[in-house]
C-alpha cells in the first residue's frame, strides 16, 4: 500500500492551557496500553509479530514504571473489576482513539486545522464527564491513555522507497506511531495529549522502549524537570 | 461402506478415480489444542485474538441464544463433536454469503449465508469447509502467500497509473486463502458431510444459486451476466462452476442419502428471517434480492416473502415497481398473519400511484393495528391532507 | 456522513498512515446567514462552525465542530431525481439507490438507511422516529437514526430533516458518537436546521 504523505509540520503536544499538575497531587490510572508491532512488507501491508508485540508490552510496561516515578504522582495500572461491562470499556477506548485521531487531523496539522481550533493556546478536547463511570476509575483523578503502533520497514520496503523516490511517488518505510493522553476523570477532558505519526525508539528492546516512552510522555504536565530528551528528531 | 467411499473419494479428487480404488484414507485423526510454533504463526494467532476479543464486544454480533445453539448444532453434527468443541462460532449481522475461519479457532457466519441457505445440510457445507480450512491450517501458509501478492501489487503501482483499484482488491482479499487451499477445504467439507448425517450432494446445490444470484444481480444492474468460469490470474477461490461441478462429481460417487433437515432449518431461521429479509431488501440490489425471494419460495410464496418482496418492489418504485407491490401487499395481506407494515406499504404505494383514497385506507388500517408506531405522527398527517 | 471514511476497510485504515490531505477549512461565522451546498438552501448558525474543505459530493457539505468523525452536519442542497445522496465508493459492484421525483417523504428515512448501509457495509443501521415537520417551508419529515460500523463498538445517533421540493431532495443530517459528543451539539445542529430557507 503506497501512502501519498505531504510534508507537513505537525505539533506533537496539545495542553489545556492554564492546566497544571502540581507533583504529589493526583491519583492516575493506567489503561492498558494499545500496543502493536509488526513488520511492514515490501507491499506495505502489517505484518503481526507476536514475539515483538510481547517484547514491547514487556518493555514498554517496564519504561512506563520508570517514567511512572518521574511523573511526580501515583500512578497505578487499571483493574478491569470483574462485574464490569467490556464493552463499555471497549467504547470508550474507540471515542478516545477517535478524538485524538481528530486532535491530530483537525488541530496538530496547522494546514488543515479548523478555524475554531485556530486560537492561540486553545485545546477543547473531551470525552465527556460520564467516562467516570468506567467501572474501576473510582478514586481515580485521571485516566492515562497509551497507544503505539510500530511496522517495521522490510529491505524490500527501503529498496522499494528508493525505485519510489525516483518515480516522484512518496512511499513511507514503516510505521511508527504513538500517542498519550490524560484525561480528567470528573470533567472528561483531555488535558493533555502527546501524539506524533513518526516516533523513534525501537519498542522491540528495552533502550528503545526508554526512549519511546520518555517521547510519548514528553511535555507530560507536573513532570519534575529530568533528563531532557535529546533523541526525539533523531530518528525521523 | 459409505465411509470407505468418502474416503476413496478425497484421493480420486487428488489424482485419479482409478487409484482412488485401491486406497482408503479416513478422515485424518483430530489433533486438539494446537498451539503456534514459529514468528509467522504467532503473529497470526496474536492477531487473530485481539480480532475476537473484539469482536466479542462488536454491534454487529447476533448474541441469540437459540439461534447460535442451532447453528452450533448442525457444526457439531456436521465435523463430529470432538472436532466442534476447538471452535468459537459468532454468527455476524452482515447481508452477503460469507463464512470465516481464523487460525485461533474463530468462526464466523454471516447473516447473508443463513438467509441464502435452505437446510442443514447446505449448513453443514459452509461450516464444514470453514472448519476444513482450520483442520488444514490454511490460514498460517494464506499469511505467507499474501506477502508475496501484496509485493507485486506495490511494485505494480509505481508501473501502473491507475492502480488504485488493484490495491483495494488485494487488501479486500486479506483473509483470503489461495485457490488449492479452497479445493482442498471444499474436499474435507465434502467427506465431513458424508460421515454425517447430511447427504453430501448439499455442497453443490450452494454453488449452483451463487452463481445464479451472480448473474441475477448482474442482470439486474443492467450489466452482462459475467460469471467467470474461468479463473483469473488473481482469482484466490475455483470459479464457482469449477466448484459446483467437482462438488457434484464428488456427491455422485459418494452417493449417500440422508435427510438435509429442511423443515427444521426452516423452523430455526423463522424468528430471524423477517430481519434478514430486510436487510437484504435494502442493498439496493433488484436482481439479486429477486433471485434470493425466488429461491427461497420454491416450494411456495410464504408471507415474511411476499412482504420483503414488496418492499422491494416499493423500493425500487417505478410506476410498473409500485402497482406490483401494491399487489404483493394484498397477497400477504390476504393470507391473514400480515405484519401492520403490509398496510403501510400498501398504502404508500398507491399514494405514489395517485390512488389517493384507497392508499388513504390502507394507512388508516395500519395506523388502527399499529397505533404507536415510530412513524404514525407522520402517516396520520398524509391520510389527514 | 464522513464519506472519506467509507468504503475502507479495517485493513486498509491500518495500513494507510493518516495524514490528511490538504482540505482548506473555513470558519463559518455566528449569526449571518449563508448558502449551503452549492445551492439556494440558506441557514443562519447562532453560533461559529467549521466548514469542512473536503464535500460528500457534488451537491452537499459538511460543517463540523470537533472533526467529522465527533460531529457531522451534513447538507444535500437538492439532490436531483436519479442521482444519489452523496458520492460513490463503488458504483459497479455496490451502488448507492438514488433519488425519484415522486419519492413520499416516508422514503428519505428509507434513501438514507439504506444509501448508510451500502456506504459503511454494516446492517447496524436503523431509522428510530419519523414525524412531520416544516422544513425549508415545505412539507418535511424529522428523523432519528443510530447506526455502528461494520466491526466497532462505538455507537452513533443521528437526526435528519429532508423534504422534497421541485422534485429535488433537500436534507440536513447531524450525527455524533452516542458517547458525550451527540448531545454536546445536538442544540446548536438543531437551531442550524430550523433555519433553513430556500
């Protein structure tokens, strides 16, 4: 599959402006992270790897507990209660799927921003104040959302993309996307969302996994000043 | 004996009656809890779960407890007990003829299938191919096959100009096994049915309306009846002749007998059929739908069928469209278990062949038999005017 | 309806990375009243929208206000008979009905379930109440609707407005996610039909 990709400029981190996270403050629950890896053929086409799916989740759970002690806050993994309703679940991870594909086509690409979103510093994003009745978010302050998508880009692929370049046809060698987002568990809001179509880190070890995580978590609110991350446009 | 010439017959498909003679080859013994051993094979079963964890959750499940304990059944009857328990069957709310299997044990059947098939034993074929092609581990090989088809798509379209529709046609065929994995699917299909219950001569009836329904739909688009008997370079499945006419040789030399259970499918299907008519009805697909109502009034037109046919009729709503509909309307009418609807189609079609008052009437009865009706605010207001 | 999202499979949404094209939005101002869908419909927003550059097809457009797939006001600025309600992913082997002079009010529900079931491949599609109603001064018809696409979870409900007048078919849609974002703008989606002229 060939994917005609403008180049654009996209913005990675939207926040609500005046949000603040102050350290020590709040209770956030981990969902389970969205996490998919696979090889991308010469045809474009994903190609699942269990074994690097496995190796990820691995990884990229054990970066997040790391990053988790930086973040200034508790955060603790959600616990699906077992009377709970899976679909709901279910729903509302496909409604903040939706709203931050929205954020990144209608808000993070300034070429195709809608006009109301247009205003400096404005971020209106929810997914409304019922998500607290997700069952298992009880005394929970807010909702960590996490997604990565990773497609690994085969010799054919980048043997292909030169033959493309040639050709004037953009063709992009893997996919690796990501995003993260809190959400305000009383009010529904999305205060904060990181997202980016081209992350680097290689999930598939636990150096890469650091990396990814520290991107996906980059311009986290309330974090304490760390280690700045130097590796981000490294790997585009 | 029927067993032995079940088994006979596998071989003579694979080489030649002749040598089938000589050697008998039962079906091979069921190996249970199959587990994944290498990457490709992991990456297909990880897929495959997240598929069905949601699909658990997805709308378009039909959840029907009596409806999934029948269809389960005629599986279980079909590929023996033993072979049935390593099998999850969802039934999807889909409207066209298909049936899946994925490489963790994941059926699905689709609502478009029920509908077109007549007995149990035409739905014994469909799951017993579907479940052949897990005995066999199709999907693992389909996986490296379609690597390769999609390779050459990628390369073609930097040739080719206009190649968008090539790539959507090999995406579409995702799930797709190749053409020697759907012969060999309809071949164990085939011997599942005869050591079943079921006559095995089920499996080339469905072939045979597919393909009519093929031309009809063709037909009725106003394009050339175009079934291919000849399959393409691209072509992933037998042409549908090719497999009618095997599937028949096949029945022939087995020549078992048996009951295709029609009247109990009949009776299974009845609380869904009025659904699923009418999703088909509203496909937009005149010729096809026609000969779908045709097939399934064979052995009379039934009211749930006279009414869906209207509909159709009335949806298409030419002015020849509507005076039929009318017509078919008072047939199911007449035959006294009519749903209110039937007198609101009436109605609305002779409103729309200008014969106001009797059009006016026949709303007047739907809105007396249905007074609640989501739409009685609206009728009300064109039998007032 | 966001039409570019139809006719994709799930496989193929995968593996197209999602960068959108460059579409031109425009802001449509509170409060002054302006054609729709390249027609003679008018409506006058009390408050702001967002006019999406990409159209559903020839005679209709889409205003949003989060993202057309959180919400989706859609107008068909009179749709002649014989053509369909918007543009075709596959005319050959899945084309859409289309509009007929004579069509009842009763049928725009009818057009546009079944044009939804084609267009997303889901029988998840179904038309709740139908009531008489004024629309662009003319006799019309309001409608609720719900529908899910083919393999997902979230619900949508929708509410439509449509008459036919001179033979051509005039109708507003709004659909959201059941989930928050259809209640959100349903009042101001609303207030936008009720001020529909021709």
């Amino acid at each position: 599959m060939l994917t005609s990709v403008p180049v654009f400029a996209q913005e990675k981190t939207g926040l609500k402006p005046g949000f603040q996270l102050k350290p020590g403050t709040a209770r956030i629950v981990l969902l389970r992270p969205s996490i998919k890896v696979g090889a991308q053929s010469t045809g474009g086409m994903f190609e699942p790897n269990a074994d690097w799916t496995a190796q990820a989740r691995e990884n990229i759970a054990a970066a997040l507990g790391l990053a988790q002690t930086s973040l200034g806050n508790i955060v603790g993994d959600y616990v699906e209660p077992g009377n709970a309703d899976p679909a709901m679940l279910a729903e509302y991870q496909e409604l903040f799927d939706a709203v931050a594909q929205s954020v990144i086509e209608y808000q993070f690409f300034p070429g195709n921003r809608l006009p109301t979103k247009k205003r400096d510093g404005q971020f209106e994003w929810s997914l409304g104040a019922d998500v607290a009745r997700l069952p298992g978010l009880a005394g929970a302050d807010y909702a960590l959302f996490v997604t990565t998508e990773d497609h690994f880009g085969s010799t054919g692929r980048k043997v292909l993309q030169v033959f493309a370049a040639l050709a004037r046809v953009p063709v992009t060698a893997g996919v690796h996307k990501g995003f993260a987002g809190l959400v305000d568990v009383r009010t529904g809001e999305l205060v904060w969302l990181n997202a980016d179509l081209q992350m680097g880190g290689d999930v598939r070890d636990a150096e890469g996994a650091q990396k990814r995580v520290r991107q996906l978590l980059e311009g986290f609110p309330g974090k304490p000043a760390d280690a700045p991350v130097t590796a981000v446009s490294a790997a585009h | 004996m029927r067993w032995r010439i079940a088994a006979a017959l596998t071989i003579g498909m694979a080489s030649t009656p002749a040598m089938a003679a000589n050697k008998v080859a039962p079906l091979p013994p069921y190996v249970a809890a199959y587990q994944p051993t290498n990457v490709d094979e992991r990456g297909a079963w990880m897929m495959a779960d997240e598929d069905e964890r949601h699909l658990r959750d997805a709308a378009d499940v039909i959840r029907d407890p009596a409806l999934n304990a029948y269809v389960r059944g005629v599986l279980c009857r079909t590929v023996g007990e033993d072979r049935c328990k390593s099998v999850r069957l969802y039934i999807l709310r889909v409207p066209a003829f298909n049936a899946t299997m994925t490489a963790n044990g994941t059926m699905t059947i689709w609502s478009g299938a029920l509908l077109r098939l007549r007995n149990e034993a035409e739905l014994g074929a469909v799951l017993g191919h579907e479940f052949g092609h897990f005995e066999l581990r199709h999907t693992l090989s389909s996986f490296r096959n379609r690597r390769s088809g999609s390779d050459l798509m990628a390369w073609a379209s930097i040739l080719v100009a206009n190649s968008g529709a090539m790539q959507i046609s090999t995406i579409g065929g995702f799930y797709a096994f190749d053409r020697a994995q759907e012969t060999s699917a309809d071949m164990i299909g085939v011997r599942y049915l005869a050591t079943s219950r079921y006559p095995s001569a089920a499996a080339a009836d469905v072939w045979d309306r597919i393909m009519g329904e093929a031309d009809a739909t063709a037909i009725g688009r106003h394009r050339k009846a175009n079934q291919k008997y000849v399959a393409g370079f691209f072509a992933t499945h037998p042409t549908n002749l090719a497999r009618a006419t095997y599937l028949r040789a096949a029945a022939q030399e087995i020549g078992d007998g048996g009951s295709a259970a029609a009247d109990a499918y009949r009776a299974a299907l009845a609380p869904w059929l009025p659904t699923f008519l009418a999703d088909q009805v509203k496909l937009n697909d005149f010729g096809g739908s026609e000969f779908v109502l045709a097939q399934l009034a064979a052995d009379g037109w039934t009211t749930p069928l006279l009414f869906a046919r209207a509909e159709l009729y009335r949806e298409r709503g030419n002015p020849r469209d509507l005076v039929s509909a009318a017509g078919f309307y008072q047939d199911a009418i007449a035959r006294g278990d009519a749903p209110p609807e039937a007198y609101r189609g009436l109605g609305l079609s002779l409103l729309r062949s200008q014969q106001i008052e009797p059009g006016k009437v026949a709303l007047r009865d739907y809105l007396r038999r249905k007074p609640d009706a989501g739409d009685a605010a609206l009728i009300s207001t064109l039998v007032d005017s | 309806m966001s039409f570019r999202r139809l006719g994709l499979s799930v496989a193929i949404a995968a593996a197209l990375i999602s960068v959108p094209a460059i579409a031109g939005n425009k802001l449509i101002p509170a409060g002054t009243r302006i054609a729709v869908a390249k027609s003679t419909l008018t409506v006058q927003p009390a408050s702001e929208w967002n006019k999406l550059g990409a159209r559903p097809g020839r005679n209709a457009e889409t205003w949003t206000l989060d993202g057309d797939a959180l919400n989706d006001l859609t107008f068909y600025g009179g749709i002649d008979a014989g053509k369909p309600l918007f543009r075709e992913a596959d005319r050959k082997n899945r084309p859409l009905p289309t509009v007929s002079a004579t069509m009842l009010i009763t049928d725009i529900p009818a057009l546009l379930e079944s044009s939804y079931r084609i267009a997303l491949g889901t029988a998840a599609m179904s038309i709740g109440t139908v009531e008489p109603v004024t629309f662009a001064g003319g006799k019309g018809v309001r409608f609720t609707y719900a529908f899910t696409r083919q393999g997902e979870t979230l619900h949508r409900r929708g509410e439509g407005r449509g008459a036919m007048i001179g033979g051509r078919l005039y109708l507003i849609t709004y659909e959201a996610p059941a989930l928050y974002y259809f209640d959100r703008s349903v009042a101001a989606a609303r207030q936008v039909a009720d001020s529909a002229r021709l």
